[in-house]
C-alpha cells in the first residue's frame, strides 16, 4: 500500500519536504501538503514590502502552481491535530496519515505585547508590512524605534536589517537628520552565536547613528503617551514604532498536547516526536537552532531522506546536524552572511562574511533556486 504522508504547513520546511518526496519517489507516495493560505512569501520579502521595494503580489508565490508528482495541495484551515491516531481535522474535512509532519511554523502574540495592536505596527506579517509600506511615506520626523517584544523570534538578524534599512530608506527622502532611529533587542548583541558578525553590525550601527538598547525586550507600549516600556521598566518615547511581535506555537498545535515549554520537542537528530510516526520540523519544533527558513529546510530534508530511505528500504540518512547560512542586509545594497553551527559544539558558533557583490547575487540565487525548485517557476 502507499504511504501517506500528510505535511502540515507549506512554508520551508513543509515546501523543502514536499519536493524531495516527489521528487525521489514520484507517484509512488500519496503526499497531502496543507496550508490555510493560497501562497508563500520568503521572510525577507516582508522588508522589501516595508520599505517600498516591491508589492505584496510581486512576492506571493501561489501553492496553485505546484504541480508536482504525488503531491496534492490542500488550501484549508487546520483546526485539531491527533497525534497518537495520526488525524487531522480541517475546515474541509478529515485526513488520516500513516506519517504526520507538523511544519506549521510560530505564530504571532500581539496581545502579549500590551499597546502593541494599538499604538505599534510589526513587519513580521505580510499584511503588517504591508500596512507599513503605505505608513513609511508620512514618517518624516520624529523618533522610530525597532524593537523585538521577545524571544525567540524568526530570524535574528532580520529586526538589525530593518534599523539599517530604515536608515538607508529616510535617507533616501532626505529626512533622516529630522529622525532618530533606535533599535531595542532583548538577546545581548545582534547575532550571539557570531561576535564578528555582531561587530560588524555594531559599527554599521555606529556609522548611521542608530542608538542600539540590548538585553531588554519592549515590554508594552502606551499609544496615548507614545512610549514604550522595556523590560526594565525604563520609558523611551517613539513616534513610529517598528515591532517584531512575540512568537508563539499555533494554537492548534498547543491545543493537541505536542508542545512543551511553548513548542513541540523533537529529538534533534531525527526530528521526531515522541508520538510514533510523527515528526515536527521549522519554527513549530525545538530543536535548539534558531527560528529561520534554512533551518527549517535543514530538518525538513533529514526527514525526507529517513522517509524516502525507509520506502526504498535504503540507509538511513545522517543526523540533523544543526548547521544553516542567513544573509544581512547592510544597507546600500550591501549583503554580508553568517554561517552558523548550532549542534556540533559545545555552544553555538558562527563564521562572518564581509558584504560582498558576490553575496548579493548568492543571496538572489537562495530566492530563485527555491522558487524553481518548490513552484517550478
Ligand atoms: C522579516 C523576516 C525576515 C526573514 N529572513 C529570513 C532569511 O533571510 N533567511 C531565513 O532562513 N529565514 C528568514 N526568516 C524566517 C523564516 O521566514 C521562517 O523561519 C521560516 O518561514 C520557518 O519555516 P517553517 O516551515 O517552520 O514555517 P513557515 O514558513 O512559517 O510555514 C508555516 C505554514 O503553516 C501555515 N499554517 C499555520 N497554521 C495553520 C493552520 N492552522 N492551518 C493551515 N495552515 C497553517 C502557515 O500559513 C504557513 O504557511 C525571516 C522571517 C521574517 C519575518
């Protein structure tokens, strides 16, 4: 009989896994891909959207164009998750699996955050950065803040690339000596595991008059006084504010007794749960990595190699070994890169990569060759 396969979430891992399966085992595997939306945007393309760059439909990859052999799209709402019997409940039906993969990512707490909904805007969201991109225009003068209500958040580097960026972007209106921007991270430095990644941030910081607060996370905002308070109970004043909000597990996930501590534990070799059959893959899983694409593509592709190897009774692949490559945006076009290994030592370790033109162009390569690869366009 062919193995059913139900892959829940069509974002980088859920895409990576969908495509190595059809891929290696064509229609031999009945693989079902759910997702509540009709198509993916990469992180980063939210910054472009923020910043004026592009439009929202220029990033939208539609899952309408995946068209790949024993794959079918499903564009429902997932709304109860079984993990001992393997069932899905959605807003279209029921769907029963023989493997269950959870790539449902981490959603986002706005009222964690009070005055967050109210007097703030986050770019996290396509629609918030959407909403940001018709507001950045009246911003002229004023104080902006950056600040990150928590952690962990997606991609760590992303809130420094939006300082930078909105430096470059008043810049650019000729307004930026009537701003202050100042950028407030609940981790100690931009990047922890990389210290030559974070200097280098940190002078690029200098260098644009960026006022950098780290180790506190923005505790809430008072929109009527237009302050927001960090985790210290310290006040600064703001009139725009640009926020990462806290991250949390779907509900849906939470509501199915997987997680622990916020998010579903894994064994991080593997990647599966501790309910047979089940594996948890990307931001919805802890694993000890960050919460980014490529480390939830990472854990995807161990996942797919260990399925593909068990129906073609092959070796089992490797363990997930924790490594993952982000690009920075600098500003004025400039792209640098961290290679970061979360596992393999006794602590985390990150290798940095001074902007270059040649990272410019790999970091167009990391979009195009997924967009090939995921929707064949
Ligand atoms: C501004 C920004 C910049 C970023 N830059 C980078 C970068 O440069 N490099 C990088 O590697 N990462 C980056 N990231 C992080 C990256 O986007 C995420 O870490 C990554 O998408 C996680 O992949 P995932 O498969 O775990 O989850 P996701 O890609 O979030 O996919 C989860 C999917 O599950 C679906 N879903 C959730 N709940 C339900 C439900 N109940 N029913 C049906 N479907 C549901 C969602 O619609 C979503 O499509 C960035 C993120 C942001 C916000």
């Amino acid at each position: 009989m062919t193995t059913r396969v139900l892959v829940l979430g069509a974002g980088f891992g859920g895409l990576e896994l969908t495509t190595m399966l059809s891929e290696a085992l064509g229609d031999d595997v009945d693989v079902t891909l759910i997702d509540k939306n009709d198509s993916f945007v990469f992180g980063y393309s939210k910054l472009d959207v923020m910043f004026g760059r592009t439009t929202p439909d220029a990033v939208r990859l539609a899952y309408g164009d995946i068209a790949k052999p024993g794959v079918r799209f499903l564009r429902q709402t997932i709304t109860a998750i079984d993990p001992e019997t393997r069932r899905v409940t959605t807003d279209g039906g029921v769907h029963e699996a023989d493997v269950l993969v959870v790539a449902l990512g981490a959603d986002y707490d706005m009222a964690a955050t009070p005055g967050l909904a109210e007097g703030g805007n986050e770019f996290y969201s396509v629609d918030g950065a959407e909403r940001l991109g018709e507001l950045l225009p009246t911003f002229s003068q004023g104080r902006a803040i950056v600040g990150v209500c928590g952690a962990p958040f997606k991609c760590p580097p992303a809130p420094s690339e939006a300082a930078l960026l909105l430096d470059d972007y008043l810049s650019a209106r000729d307004v930026r000596g009537d701003c202050e921007i100042s950028f407030v991270l609940p981790l100690g430095s931009p990047v922890p595991p990389s210290p030559d990644t974070s200097h280098a941030l940190l002078a690029a910081f200098a260098e644009r008059y960026i006022t950098f607060i780290p180790g506190l996370p923005v505790s809430s905002l008072d929109p009527a006084r237009r302050v927001a308070v960090l985790g210290d109970g310290s006040e600064m004043p703001y009139d725009l504010f640009l926020g990462v909000p806290k991250h949390r597990a779907p509900d849906v996930v939470v509501a199915s007794g997987m997680t622990t501590d916020g998010y579903v534990p894994v064994n991080p070799k593997t990647l599966e749960t501790r309910f047979p059959g089940v594996y948890a893959v990307g931001d919805v899983a802890t694993i000890g990595v960050p919460k980014a694409g490529v480390f939830a593509e990472g854990a995807a592709r161990v996942v797919a190699a260990s399925l593909i190897a068990d129906m073609r009774r092959g070796e089992q692949p490797g363990a997930y070994d924790g490594l993952g490559s982000c690009y920075i945006e600098f500003g004025a076009g400039r792209v640098g890169r961290v290679d970061v290994d979360f596992l393999s030592g006794p602590k985390p370790t990150g290798t940095f990569h001074e902007p270059s033109d040649a990272l410019v162009a790999e970091k167009q390569h990391f979009g195009s060759s997924r967009r090939a690869s995921w929707f064949g366009r």
